[in-house]
C-alpha cells in the first residue's frame, strides 16, 4: 500500500513538471486559451445558457440555430471553474494545469482502490500491478496529453478520468458481490457515467452501454430474484443522476445545434459556414464512415518506417504520413503519428493477454465483462470511423485498455502459476515496459516540438536532447486530402 502512494506522489511531480516544461512557477501563468474558455462557459452557466463569448475562444466556434456562439467541447471542467469561483478571479488564474492534476489523481485513486480491495497488490500480481501502473502514466497516450494543457488535451483526460473511475467501481461490483454491491459503488457508476457525457461522449460509450446493461440486467432479475431486488436499489441513486446528467447533456445539444442526439454539427462552424466545399465534403463522407476503418487502425497502430531511425533514439514520430496515402474520407489528419503498438507497447500486450486468462472466470462473471468489452468496442468503433485523425485521440482507448490489465491481472490472481514461470513473466514484462517507457516518452519530447503552444526555448531544447534535426519545414498534418506545411519553430 506505500508504494502505491509514492507512485502517486512521484506521478504527480511528474505530470506537474511535464505540463509547464520543467518551469513550476508557471503552473497558474496562462499560456494558451483553455482555461479562459471554460471559465467563459460557467459564467453562461450561470445565466442558464450555453453559449460563450468570442473573446475567450476564437476558434472552434459555431453559430447556434438562435445565431449565439458556442463550442463542441463538453463543459465538465468549468464546474472545476466554478469551484474555485468564489474564492478567486477564474478569468485571471488559468486552472487548466490543475484541473487534468485532479483528473489523473482521481483516476490513479480508484484504480488504487480497486485494487487493494482485490489484494491485486500482494501476492503474485503486485509487481505486474505496479508495471501497469507505470505503463498507465509513463507509457500510454496519456503521456503525451499531458504534453500542455490546452482544451482539446483537457477535456480528453476528464473524458478518460470519469470513465476510469467507472471501471474501477464496475469491476468492484463484479469480482466483490459480497461486499461491493452497495449504494457507494453504485453512486460512483452512475455519476461517473454522467460526469463522463458531460466530458467526451465518444469514451462515455464505453461506461454507458456498460452500465445500460448492467442496469438492465438488474432490472430484468429483480422480477426472478429477490436478491437482486437490492441490487436495483443500490443501483437506483446513481441511475437517478445519471439520468439528471443525460437531460442536461440533450437539452445541452438541442440548444447549440437544434437536435438532442446531436453532439457536433460542422456545418455551423464559423470558419466554415460561408465554404461550400467543406460542408459538401461533410456530406459526402459523413462524421460516421466504415470506409475509414482501415486507414484509421493503420494511423493508430501500425508503425511506418518513418517511426524508426538508424541513429539515436531510433524512434520518432512520423510527420511525413506516407502510410496514409489514398485518404479520401477524412477532413483532418495530424500528422505527429506514433501508433500504440510502440508507444502504449506495454498495455496493449498485457490486453492481448487478458483474452486467454477469462477461463478463470466464471459465467455470471463473463458476462459482465462482456458489457464493458461491447462498450469498448463501441468507442473503439466511433474512434476510428470519424473524419479526422490526432494522435491526441488515441487516449479514448485506454479505459478499455486499463480493464483488460485489470482482468489480466484478476485472473492470473486466480489462477494457479508456477514461480518461475511467474518470474520469466515479470523479467519479461519488465523490459517490455522499459522499451514502452522510452517510446512513450520520445513520443511526448516529439509532441511538444511539433506542438505550436511550447515556447519556443523548450522546443530547441528537447530537440536538441533527443538529436531532432528539422528538415526545414515539417508536415504538420493533412486537410481535405492536402498536405498542409508549417515551419519547425
């Protein structure tokens, strides 16, 4: 259990030092627009409306059906905003660095409890949970999210941090029906789920048909089982304000594009409105599009000679995007690519490995698994079958790749394994890690060369740490099946 809080203190001090670029008495300095924005939002909030105000953001902004300005961000962190309100001037101190802190904390915690409560700490999984654990921070996409604080990066952690903390108490109410089927566990599911909405809804699919169908379930045998009865009623505050959250999140959506179920609708951006193009290029080739598929897990996965180098470090980011020619389906591909098979290396072998460890599941137990996998696949889905690509992206995987280390872990818990075939598995994962670690944070390095909002001094100075040499002008990203170039600065 100490080493689990030292891991957190040290995750701390390092998401702190890599979000200002080493300078700590930056940490409330703004930087880039973000912060202002969400502070914007909770200040409309307060007026009962949903529309923000040009000076605070001005990009990313669309024109509502009443002719108002808003946004497609979710508005979960201006209730960070709105914490802090009374106690200090929100539009001068910028919160953005605080705010995906909190974010991770909390994420780290109920991961933490979860598995303390599964003993996943002691025994023969207490040195792959700590690998995991390092993997999550030091070698996954959230390493390279927390690169800056900027509000695409911010709303993406709470996204990923809500859902998180889902898991954890799902997994609880799984394996733990004894003594983790109460009203706790169940308020935690369901305010998460709507925090997770009110954050990214492409990830909340993941915590939402997972939970949709556990609640389902209960209901169902509550009518066969008188057990199950109490089930339902340990479930029923968090289904209430899970439902509260859902009524905003649609009242939300009818009044910035004039349908519930829309969460996002291009043809009011303003910088778009007036081009015809862009909006015929929209519905040709829709937001949602199964011909994207390949091309996407390509992007997402599979490495490029461009990733590697004959000379130190050996790995770097593809910013040539050669792998992804033929792309006529997308309105926007970011160009800083480095797939989850290098960088996230770790995760994703023990995740393979979690299919074959279910045997020591039993079938109740499987099945609950299952309504969590469904809604990872339906995150997996809508992840790669939408218009545009960023690296950035790829953190909406990561609950879903979290869980199946949880499961990998809670079954080899299970399971009976020799000691040094156990030994072989952790000398094997631990350099598996170290490889994943390095990657990652290579990934991290190229990402703030390649990210416009790090000064200018830190750019050169990572560069010249991992021996980057720009080649004059740097391919930036792809837009409506163009390569667009922007100077290395």
């Amino acid at each position: 259990m100490k080493k689990l809080y030292i891991f957190l203190i040290i995750s701390i001090i390092y998401v702190v030092v890599t979000l200002v670029n080493g300078k700590t008495s930056s940490f409330f300095e703004h930087n880039v627009y973000g912060s202002k924005y969400y502070a914007n939002v909770w200040e409309h909030l307060q007026k009962g409306d949903f529309y923000i105000d040009k000076k605070c953001l001005p990009y990313e902004t669309f024109i509502t059906p009443d002719n108002k300005r808003t946004s497609y961000f979710g508005i979960m962190p201006a209730f960070i905003r709105g914490f802090f309100d009374p106690f200090m001037d929100i539009y001068s101190i910028n919160l953005s660095n605080l705010s995906i802190l909190i974010a991770i904390i909390l994420s780290l915690l109920s991961i933490f409890r979860t598995a303390v409560k599964l003993n996943l700490h002691k025994g023969n999984t207490r040195f792959l949970l700590m690998f995991s654990l390092i993997a999550i921070i030091f070698a996954s996409p959230l390493t390279y999210n927390f690169t800056w604080a900027w509000l695409y990066h911010e709303i993406l952690i709470w996204g990923f941090a809500w859902t998180t903390i889902f898991m954890s108490a799902f997994l609880l109410w799984v394996f733990k029906k004894d003594t983790e089927r109460n009203i706790l566990n169940g308020l935690i599911m369901g305010v998460s789920v709507g925090l997770a909405v009110l954050s990214r809804p492409s990830v909340a699919l993941t915590a939402a048909i997972a939970y949709g169908c556990l609640c389902v379930y209960s209901l169902l045998f509550s009518f066969i089982r008188r057990k199950q009865v109490n089930e339902l009623k340990t479930l029923s505050y968090g289904i209430i304000i899970c439902a509260l959250c859902a009524v905003l999140t649609l009242t939300i959506n009818y009044k910035k594009w004039g349908n519930p179920l829309t969460f996002i609708k291009m043809e009011q951006h303003e910088e778009l409105i007036h081009q015809d193009r862009a909006k015929a290029f929209i519905n040709k080739t829709g937001y949602f599009n199964p011909n994207r598929f390949g091309y996407s897990l390509i992007y997402y996965f599979m490495p490029s000679k461009n990733n590697f180098k004959t000379t130190f470090p050996f790995f770097q980011i593809d910013s040539e995007l050669n792998i992804m020619k033929n792309h006529p389906h997308y309105d926007y591909i970011e160009g800083s690519r480095m797939p989850l098979t290098l960088c996230a290396l770790y995760l994703l072998l023990i995740s393979t490995a979690s299919f074959f460890i279910m045997k020591n599941f039993n079938r109740k137990e499987k099945l609950f698994l299952l309504f969590f996998i469904l809604g990872g696949l339906a995150t997996s889905l809508s992840l790669i079958g939408i218009y545009c690509l960023a690296l950035r992206y790829s953190l909406d995987f990561m609950p879903f790749i979290i869980f199946l280390n949880m499961i990998f872990l809670i079954g080899l818990k299970r399971g009976k394994i020799n000691r040094t075939v156990l030994k072989k598995i952790n000398l094997t994962a631990l350099f598996v890690l170290i490889i994943s670690v390095y990657i990652s944070t290579l990934t991290m390095f190229n990402y703030k060369i390649f990210n416009w909002g790090i000064p200018w001094i830190t750019k050169f100075k990572i560069a010249e740490l991992i021996n980057y040499i720009p080649s004059g002008k740097e391919v930036l990203w792809i837009r409506n099946g163009k390569k667009t170039k922007h100077e290395f600065y």
